[in-house]
C-alpha cells in the first residue's frame, strides 16, 4: 500500500534532538569522555517522601482506574500551593484544569481558542511546542525578538496596531526556555493592560518558576492585578519536583477560559494515573522544602557555568534564575554546526540557538543537568575547541 503523510504533517520538520543524541552516543562509543547539556530533563531524582507515595499507591488493586479530569485532592493541593507560595485564591472547581504534561497543555492550548487565521504572539527564541500548538490550531505565529536592550523581555509597544488587534493568544515564557530572562511587576502590569485593550488571551508558562537564585519567592502572572480576567499560568511538575517521566501539569486561572479547556480536554483522553497524582499531592504539599534543595543545588551550576564561559571568552545572557544558561559563543560559524563540532571535538553537547527561532543564531542553550564537577570539565573541554 502507499502510505502518505497529510498536508499538514508538512508543517512538522524532525526535531534536532535525535540527530544531537545520535551524535553524542557515537562520540561516546568511541570511548571519549562526554558531558550532555543539552535536554532539559532534571539529573536530581524526586524527593523521597514523593517516590514512597507513588509507590505505595501503585501496589493498590484499585489504583489502576479511568481518573478522568483529575483527583479532588490534587485540585486542593495545586490550589493551597499557589495561595502559600504566590499568595493567588484559586477555586480547585473551577480555575484549574490537569494536563499530561506541560507539552499536552500547550500544544493543545491553541485548539481550544484559535480559529484558522487567528494571530497568536509568540516570542523568538522560543520553546518549540508553542510553535507546534499554533500550527496544529491553523493559526499564524507573530514574533516577539527577544533582544538585550529590552531585557530579553518582549517588546509590546512595538506590536503594529493592526497585528495587535488580529491577535487572539500571547504566549510568555519567564524565566523562559531558552532564554532564561526574568519578568517584573511592571512588565506584566503592561501585558494586563494589553490584554485588556486588545482583548487577546493571556497565556505565561511557569515551568520554571521555582527556578528563582535571588529574591523571596517564585514570581505568578496571576499575582498581577487584573491578571486572573485576561489569562491563565501553565505550570508542571517536571522541573521543580523532578517528576518529568510521570507527565502531570495543569493550567489556572480564568474561569470561564479554564471551562473551554475542561470540554477539549474530556474529548482528548481519560485522565492521568490516580497514584501519579497522589505523588503530585504529596509533593506541592512539601513544595518549599523540596524546592529550597533544589535551589541549592541549581543556583551553584548556575554560577559556575555562567562563570566558567564567561572566562573563556563567551558572552552570557544575564540571569538570576531558570534551568538553562543562554550564551554565544566566540568563533564566527553557524550555531548548528558548531554544536555538532563541540561533539566530535570535546564531547560537549549543547543545542543550537536556531532551533528556537532565528533570533537564537550564534548562540546554544546549555542546562543545568549535571553535578558541578561535570559542569567544570564541560568548560574545561570548550576550552580547547579549536575553531
């Protein structure tokens, strides 16, 4: 039989990241030392409390079930973590809806607002599943440079009128992926404003909001006034509770924005696993001292990496917090081929800036994936590129 993909399978090129892991693993068989930066998947295993729930709670007989829209209790426990941890009410009924994952929720997101045609803005560099989202909804992307004169924060102002007033979806990312900037009072303070004026849903990606090396406490979109009328906040447990293979997130905040997504989500699957869930309960019920040794530990790579490539001769995008160090590095070559060069020469994997948009060309995103002493030695290894 002829088997052929549809038109819109077009709009889906093959991921970068293969082609990077085929390339390490080559360099690894050959025996020579490798240090991976490259996915943003967490080294550190979950708290044990975190484990022993899931594991208790898989060894029921009665554990194995459809959950459907998700559990009362893990409502409860996102809901008590925001009001504890960024001082936001949320109703568990009602501004809350689970997701598999923050990449379900945010490719699916645009489905469920976007008609063909809507413009959604987006910002350049990026993570890739916002692009993804848009394409599947039909939807045209408009994008945001991200860019140093303005704090690597996207520019409103500079959105053409016509565009703003076409535009259905903003989608923000603080501290982002994969540039790690931050957001303050008074830039959210513009996008409520925004909002409001042009009547464009709001929709900020929190995945690394625990991700914070300086001040109080992890920064909400939904803390700013106004906020909770224009927008919602995905968040994940992957990152801050190093709980990325069990894929459970979940999106807050406007009520009747949250709904819409309960009616998509009922027709996409059946819930994730009722013990994952009790592992997420447990875990955002003990989410600041989970999160404290998490900080420990990520704030000293942190600095040792930005530090280390900066004392090499890289130049490194400022920041105080996030799970990945956004840097350009000193030769004159294309990102992509330096990324596979710094592979077969120091078996230093990083990605290519490129991939998440054009405004990313020069520059690779490193995360911070490995203990210190493996930071050090990939520092030590660029050094001795020869380019």
């Amino acid at each position: 039989m002829i088997v052929e993909p549809s038109l819109r399978m077009s709009l889906f090129t093959p991921s970068i990241f293969g082609k990077l892991k085929g390339a390490a693993e080559l360099k690894k068989a050959s025996g020579a030392p490798l240090v991976d930066l490259s996915l943003g998947s967490p080294d550190l295993p979950p708290d044990e409390k975190v484990r022993q729930a899931l594991s208790e709670q898989s060894a029921s007989a009665n554990a194995y079930g459809y959950t459907l829209g998700g559990t009362e209790r893990f409502y409860e426990a996102v809901a008590n973590y925001y009001k504890r941890r960024v001082s936001v009410s949320l109703n568990p009924e009602t501004e809350i809806v689970q997701t598999m994952g923050s990449q379900e929720g945010l490719v699916h997101l645009p489905l469920a607002f976007c008609d063909e045609g809507d413009v959604v803005l987006t910002t350049n560099p990026a993570y890739v599943a916002y692009d993804a989202g848009i394409k599947l909804a039909g939807a045209v992307p408009y994008e945001l440079p991200l860019r140093a004169e303005n704090g690597y924060l996207p520019d409103l102002e500079a959105i053409p009128e016509e565009v703003a007033r076409k535009s259905k979806l903003l989608i923000l990312n603080l501290p982002g992926n994969p540039v790690p900037a931050l957001p303050n009072a008074s830039f959210f303070e513009k996008v409520v404003a925004f909002a409001k004026k042009y009547n464009v849903i709001v929709l900020h990606d929190a995945a690394y909001s625990e991700y914070y090396f300086e001040g109080a406490g992890p920064t909400s979109f939904l803390s700013t006034p106004g906020a909770m009328e224009v927008g919602m906040e995905i968040n994940s447990l992957s990152k801050s509770f190093s709980l990325a293979g069990a894929r459970i997130a979940y999106i807050v905040g406007n009520s009747e924005m949250i709904d819409i997504l309960k009616q998509l989500k009922s027709n996409l699957d059946y819930g994730t696993f009722g013990p994952i869930q009790e592992a997420a309960v447990v875990a955002l019920n003990h989410a600041e001292e989970i999160t404290d040794r998490l900080r420990q530990q990520f704030s000293e790579r942190h600095s040792v990496l930005m530090e280390g490539l900066q004392a090499i001769g890289w130049t490194v995008t400022p920041s105080t917090g996030g799970m990945f160090v956004w840097a350009k590095y000193p030769y004159d070559m294309d990102d992509v081929p330096f990324a596979f060069e710094a592979i077969e020469q120091v078996g230093v994997v990083m990605v290519p800036g490129s991939v998440f948009g054009s405004e990313g060309a020069g520059y690779v995103r490193l995360a911070l994936v490995q203990q210190v002493a493996e930071i050090q030695k990939a520092i030590e290894q660029l050094g001795k590129l020869k380019l």
